[in-house]
C-alpha cells in the first residue's frame, strides 16, 4: 500500500507538529527525504493507521514515479 497524505517541506512540517502537539493530537507522518514530509493526518489513507511492532513483519520502500518520491508499505 502506498502511504499517501499532504507533501510538506520539512519547515512547514515543523510548524504543523508544534500544532498537533499542542492540541495533543495523534501524529500520522513519514519522512519522504531529507527536504520533504508525508502528512497523512487529515488527508491520509488506512496505511496512515499502521503501527510500531518490536517484531515488525513489513518495510517501507521508497521510489520515484514521474520524479515524484513514493513510499509503498511492503509486508
């Protein structure tokens, strides 16, 4: 599945979480590359809903589609 939401740049990101901190809202995020966050909170699809697992049973992997970077969850 791939994990989908609002591309933001790492300063808007930064600014948002402040947000989502103080109003104590849950975090449904993934870091896309060193310039650009994935924000699945209110735009998001079910992979936005995956947990942390100690014993975890899938990856993330990212690619480029049309130059654009993608992440897919892979069990």
């Amino acid at each position: 599945m791939e994990y989908v939401g609002e591309v933001l740049d790492v300063q808007t990101w930064e600014s948002r979480l402040k947000e989502y901190k103080a109003e104590n809202r849950p975090l449904h995020c993934h870091v896309l590359n060193d310039h650009m966050v994935i924000d699945a909170g209110v735009k998001g699809n079910m992979a936005r809903l995956i947990n942390h697992s100690c014993e975890p049973n899938c990856t993330t992997i990212r690619w480029v589609v049309k130059g654009e970077d993608r992440i897919g969850i892979f069990a």
